[in-house]
C-alpha cells in the first residue's frame, strides 16, 4: 500500500482495524451502559457519549478534533456544558484527548505511511508536552485536577496536531479549499443568532467603558474567520455575494462581542491578508478595480458604523482603547505585575508552577464588570504569552516560541500559496487577542489557535500539495 492510499485510509477509517475497533467500542458501549445503571441519568448519558466518541476517534481520529473547533466556535465555553449537563469534567480536553488516543493507535499501526510533514508538527510540541507533564508532578501548588488545568496549556499542540499526522496534505488542502468556508459560515449564523437572541431576552451587558455588548469574547475567533474568509472568497474565487453574505455574519457577530481587541486583531489581519499572497500582484495589474472595491468597502462600513446602535457603540469602544480610566486596564496592570513578579532565579527559569489558581471558584464572579475586576480570585494577566512564562518559565516560552517561530517563518516563506495566506493573516488575527485576551490556557479559543496554525504549517511545510498561485 503507497503512503497516499494509507492516509486516504486511515481518513476515512475503513478496511479490517477500523471494523475491528468498532467491534470493540460496541462492547465497551454495552459494559458503559451496564455500569452506568447504578450511577444516574446525566452520568449514563455521559458514559455512553463518550464511549461513541472513542469509537469515532479510533476510526476517524480528525473527526472529535473537527467536532472541537466546531463546538467550541459555536457555543464557546458553554457549549461544553451542552454536550454534558451536569457532569463537572473538561468535554473538549476529552474530546482532544480521544482523538490523540486514536491518532497514537493509527501511528503504532501504520508508522511507515505517516503523513510526515503532519508528524513533525506533532514532534515539534512534544517537549512543550514533556514539560506540562513535568510541571503536574514536581510544581503543582494544588491538587493533580488544579495542576492538569492549568498545565494542558503546553499539552493542547500536541493533542491537536496528532491527527494532522494522519492525513495526506493533498487530502488537507482539498478539504480546506472546498468545505472550510461552510464550516466558518455554520459557526459564524450560530453566533449570530445567539447574539440576536441574547439581545432578544435582554441578556446584555456593559463593557468597562459603558458601551452594549450580547456575546462573550469566546465567539471572537469564528467572527474573525467569517471576515477573513469572506475577503478571500470575494479575491480567489469571485463568489461576491457568498463573499458579502459571511462578512455580514462576521461583522456583525464582532459588533455584538463590542471587543477592542478583536477589532485591533482584525485590523492588522487585513493588512496582512492584502500584503500577502498573490493579491499584491492583482492590485497592481488592477489598480482601478481594486479602488472602485475599496471605495465600496469603506462607504458600506462608515454606513455600518454611524447608521446603526451597534456600529455606534462597536465605534465608540474601539475609540477607547486607550483609555487611562478603564477600570480594565488597572486590573490587567495589577494581574500582569503579579504574573511577571519572580522570588528567584529559579522561578524565571522553571516558572512558578501549576495549580496556581482553585479549579472552580468559590465565589462566583458578580455579573457586572466592575465587580469581576474586583474579584480576588481573577489572577489571569489576558496575556497568553505572559500566563505561559508565569507557570512554566523561560523553558515554557522556549518550547512554545521556538516551535511557533519555525512554524511561522515556514507559512510567510509559502506566503504566495492563497490558503496559506488566509491562514497566516488568520493567525495574525488569533496572536493579537492572545495578547489581549485568555486564549492559549483553554480549548474553547485556543483549538481556533493551534489547529489552523497546523493546517497552515502542514500546507507550507509541503510544497508538493501547493495549488500554483493566482495570476491576475
């Protein structure tokens, strides 16, 4: 069997293994649900959920991956509570941890017909993982739960880069290419319509500085990805009303979420986007085209923005992004200050370990903003990169920066590629709101991270896959 028919297989999670395999989880599924007669209802429901999802993930090991960016893009955070009402354990940690399982199954199986570039993701984030372990063990200032929490920050890479070892890159561009838009479209109305209802209901509330907003920040990376995909549908594939149909939804969708950081993020993502890939080269041999688009975009958002509440409001938050008053900015000041402080040298060098926080509260964050800055118990600086030095240390940073750093130059080399440059400005997008924003230290915004950043690598890393780039 070539390597290309390998993949294709281990894909698609067919022939003697994958039959096998679902043999297995078929009894595995009746001894869960034996068992979990004498638990309860939510228990058993749970049991048998995640019993179907290691038989998914041992025969199509992308799928809970897949099935992660999705939920978690759509209902962010409480999508977890969703799936599993009741049950007080990480749903999208074990959905990421099923599909590595099923990934580490394939490999041992079919080493030789690996995908490799996949697999030198997976390599890359192996010492990041390594640490993370270490950290539960010998830093942990609380329980293994407290510990494991807050240490997956250096774990989730390698679960979500694993499966991407499976897939043949020929495979993962086709797929990107034909159906990751629909994806993006799906997450971004769902969004939408959370948002419309929220407001519907009244569940708003007021940012630091007075302005509306009806989402929470977990929707920032879908809202992001409609924007940018839409930019790259109306460029690279001439499907304009597609194209105005999910800039609507993305637009809309961070008017509703009213975050200056996101904004700032998908600033600098176009920027991006227009100096990359073979959009520079049309521009230039369509200067007039591209002013007349201009024109059209900017007269379209100006009315956007001054004709609606929304627009108005998103306006005004953004105009305070430098705001000395921002009771904001005071708290981040202070969680920054202690997330940077060490006692000694080797506090810098190894960190100041896991645990550092109670795995559930208990007191709950008061609703209004000024009184969830008050809380005590809100240690995170909203600076994935500074929470990574805090817990583990100058090593931690070397081990997530390096592998990021090669990752990174790999795509801007491959920039001309138009999918990797859509998912390049993607990640410009991602690397500003983890700068301003918890986003690394969980799945829920972190998988909208790491598994584009992947896709993006395993499309660059091999040019054989490359589709040849567009001439005006």
């Amino acid at each position: 069997m070539t390597g290309a028919e390998a993949n294709n297989r281990i894909w698609l999670g067919t022939g003697a293994t994958g039959v096998r395999w679902s043999l297995i989880g078929a009894i595995l599924l009746g001894a869960g649900a034996g068992a979990a007669y004498y638990v309860g209802a939510v228990k058993i429901t749970f049991a048998l959920g995640m019993t179907a999802v290691m038989i998914v993930a041992v025969c199509w090991p992308v799928v809970p991956t897949l099935a992660t960016f999705l939920l978690a893009g759509a209902g962010g955070s409480f999508a977890g509570h969703w799936i599993a009402p009741g049950v007080t354990l990480p749903v999208f940690e074990l959905l990421l941890a099923a599909a590595a399982l099923g990934s580490v199954v394939w490999l041992l199986r079919a080493w030789d017909d690996r995908s490799r570039v996949g697999t030198l993701l997976a390599l890359l984030w192996l010492p990041a993982a390594v640490y993370a372990l270490a950290l539960v063990v010998f830093l942990n200032q609380r329980d293994f739960i407290a510990g494991a929490r807050e240490a997956i920050l250096l774990g989730y890479p390698l679960l979500i880069a694993l499966p991407l070892a499976l897939v043949s890159p020929m495979k993962l561009r086709r797929f990107v290419d034909d159906h990751a838009w629909k994806l993006v479209a799906i997450v971004a109305a769902a969004a939408v319509v959370t948002g419309i209802v929220f407001y519907a209901i009244g569940n708003t509330i007021q940012t630091s500085t007075g302005q509306l907003r009806t989402l929470g920040g977990d929707y920032m990376a879908p809202a992001g990805a409609a924007v940018l995909v839409a930019a790259w549908l109306a460029v690279y594939r001439k499907r304009y009303v597609v194209a105005i149909g999910l800039a609507a939804l993305g637009i809309g969708a961070l008017l509703m979420i009213n975050h200056r950081s996101a904004y700032l993020g998908l600033i600098l993502a176009l920027i991006a986007f227009a100096a990359t890939g073979p959009l520079p080269s049309m521009i230039r041999a369509r200067p007039k085209t591209a002013m007349r688009v201009a024109a059209v975009l900017a007269v379209t958002v100006a009315v956007v923005l001054a004709a609606t509440p929304l627009g108005r409001d998103g306006v005004a938050r953004l105009g305070a992004l430098f705001d000395s008053n921002d009771v904001n900015y005071s708290f981040r000041e202070q969680a920054m200050k202690r997330a940077l402080s060490k006692d000694d040298a080797g506090e810098v060098i190894l960190g100041k370990g896991v645990g550092l926080q109670p795995t559930y509260l208990d007191v709950p964050l008061a609703f209004d903003m000024a009184g969830a800055l008050a809380n005590p118990l809100r240690l995170e600086p909203h600076n994935s990169w500074v929470t990574i030095y805090q817990r583990a240390g100058v090593i931690g940073l070397i081990l997530i920066l390096v592998p990021l750093g090669y990752v990174v130059w790999k795509m801007i080399r491959a920039r001309r590629d138009e999918l990797v440059a859509l998912l390049l400005s993607f990640l410009v997008f991602m690397g500003t709101l983890a700068t301003f924003n918890v986003v690394l230290e969980n799945s829920f915004v972190g998988v909208w991270f790491w598994l584009p950043l992947f896709v993006g690598a395993v499309l660059a890393l091999d040019r054989g896959s490359a589709s040849p780039a567009t001439t005006p």
